[in-house]
C-alpha cells in the first residue's frame, strides 16, 4: 500500500516515514504543501497523512483540491490545534480522520489501518477470502487454520489482492501501489512472488487462489465474505 506523508517538520516526518516502511508501506513524502498536492493528483496513492499547518499551503486547501478533483483516498489530518472547531473543519472540507499532536505512532497506525480497509469495504482488521484470513494488525495470514511464513514483499502483494478480491489487478497496478517511484521495478520479481504465494497457500493445488488473466493482470478468485459494515 503506497502512503503518502506531507508534514514541514522534518523530524517527526523522517519518524513517520521510518515507521511506516518498516511496517511495509511504500511512502511519498515532502515538507511542502504543493509538491504534495502534486503527489496526491499524480501518483496512486492509497492513503494520506497530511499536516494542517504547512508553510506555504495549509493542509485544508490540499484535501479540498484533491476532493474537487475526486480523489478519493483516505486522509488522516495532523494538527498542533486542539480546539474541536479545528478539527470539525478539517472533517468537514473531506478528511476522514485526525491526530492531534503530540501522538503515539502506535494509535496513527492503528487508524491508518482502519482507514485503508474502510476504504476498499472492510469494517473489520480481519479479511476473510474463502478458507483465507489475513489479519492486518498482527500480519498473521491461515489457510484453514493453517498458519503461513510469508515475508514481507509476499504480505503486501496478498494484502493488496485481498482487500480487492474479485478485482483484475494489472501488474502496474501492483507495482505503483507496493514501491515507491525510485524504487526498482521488475515485473519478473512480482511474478515469482505471486507464484510462491500460490505454492504457500495451495500446496496441493486444490484452491487455484490468485489466477492469471491473459492480458491484464492477476486477480484472487476466493470469494471475499461480506464487511460487517
């Protein structure tokens, strides 16, 4: 999932970021509002965490750009203001959700997981695809009890498929949203990351979970079961 990061102080944004590729999500970051109204118009990105008091242009009027121009992403807002008609404003010009600082990174992950899976129709941080369930706060993945070794690279890629089960995935598709832009792309590495998936969830070939679409992508054929919404 590919995050995108907009605050003006650099040490709490080099923390952020830090913590965030450590938890596996690919992240744009800048100190500066336009550049970062630029990344969420241009890129794909899946999620924003945006500073309210940017120097050059405030938090509230990037959101509003991007919601007049139907970006859709989920925003988490950060603000140093604790008075509640700031952060009724935020909510209300299209941010779906706020910190205000000082904050513990465990509680900004926690609603940043909440927002991603609300986002593709998830209530709940356990996703369940036929006889496969991904929890998303503990990164444990079972198949019928059983549990998988999955590393870090495979976890995205099946996180990814999961949240959109059903959907035919280019493989741009996946690779704009699990690295970042100067990261070095190989379509071969996703290939063989899809297939050792397929052996780890399907040993003995039975399920045939993410199948190949001649053409356009890769899709996870298990039934998702409905959001608790």
């Amino acid at each position: 999932m590919r995050i995108l990061v907009i605050e003006d102080e650099d040490t709490l944004r080099a923390q952020l970021v830090d913590r965030l590729r450590r938890e596996g999500y690919a992240v744009d970051e800048t100190g500066l509002g336009k550049e970062g109204e630029f990344y969420g118009l241009e890129y794909p990105i899946d999620a924003a965490i945006v500073d309210l008091g940017l120097p050059d242009l405030p938090g509230t009027a990037i959101i509003e750009s991007w919601r007049r121009q139907k970006k859709s992403f989920p925003v988490l807002i950060l603000t140093a203001r604790g008075r509640w008609e700031d952060k009724v404003a935020g909510l209300e010009i299209g941010a779906d959700d706020y910190l205000v600082k000082p904050f513990y990174q465990e509680e900004l992950l926690a609603r940043l997981r909440a927002l991603l899976r609300r986002a593709a129709g998830w209530s709940q941080s356990r996703i369940e695809c036929g006889p496969l369930v991904m929890e998303l706060g503990t990164k444990r993945v079972m198949v019928e009890g059983r549990e998988l070794d999955l590393t870090a690279l495979e976890f995205k890629v099946l996180e990814f498929l999961m949240l959109r089960a059903g959907d035919v995935l280019s493989k741009s598709d996946l690779t704009e949203h699990l690295y970042e832009d100067d990261a070095e792309r190989d379509s071969n590495v996703l290939e063989v990351i899809i297939g050792r998936l397929r052996k780890k969830i399907d040993p003995d070939r039975q399920l045939n979970p993410i199948e190949t679409i001649r053409g356009q992508g890769y899709r996870l054929r298990l039934a998702a079961r409905p959001s608790q919404a």
